[in-house]
C-alpha cells in the first residue's frame, strides 16, 4: 500500500491550523477573563492562575506553530521532489520512519 504523503502532511498542516484558531479563542477567553480580574489571581485557590493558562497556551501555541511550519516545509519537499531525501547527508529517509514521522527532513542517522 502505498501513503499519499502529500495528503497526510495536508492535514497535519489543516490541524495545526484548527489548533491555533482554538488557542486563539483560549487567548481570547483569557483578555476577558483577566480584564474580569478584581483580586490577586495567583492566591486564588479555585483553580488555575491566569498566569498559569497564559504559559499553557503559550506552550502550546508554540507547538502548534511548529507543527504548522513543518508540515508547511514537507509539503514543499513533497512539490519539489526532495521529500523522503535527508536533508543534511542526501540519503533515502527510510519509509517506516516517514510513516511514523511524516514530518522528517533527517534520516535516522542523521538525526543521532
């Protein structure tokens, strides 16, 4: 059986996408909330601090957006031929490891 890699990589690049736009109404919730704010939230022993869900979000607004950039970077190896080539020593990048990580620009030599 052969992987669309191209589809695949679509739509870990449409995820990425659908992830951000959620943080962004998180980051949205978050304005609201803090401008709600009328007490010291960092004492507040009902649950997160706002400080806390701003380093969350953050974190994973990060991890999204790379996901984003490198699904956006293997679909342009995809489009010029080189996907499933190592970028660093020019070799094959071995299927299995591009099944489990679509992402992959190193083989796994490379990537020691």
């Amino acid at each position: 059986m052969t992987i669309d890699h191209a589809a695949v990589l679509s739509t870990l690049l449409r995820e990425a996408e659908q992830r951000l736009a959620h943080l962004d109404d998180d980051e949205r919730s978050l304005l609201r909330d803090r401008a709600d704010a009328t007490a010291d939230d960092e004492h507040d022993p009902e649950g997160s601090t706002l400080s806390g869900e701003w380093s969350r979000v953050d974190a994973l607004r990060r991890g999204a957006e790379q996901d984003r950039a490198d699904a956006a970077t293997a679909l342009a190896r995809v489009a010029d031929g080189t996907y499933g080539t190592c970028v660093v020593c020019g070799g094959p990048i071995a299927p299995g490891r591009l099944e489990a990580r679509p992402t992959a620009a190193t083989c796994i030599g490379c990537a020691r």
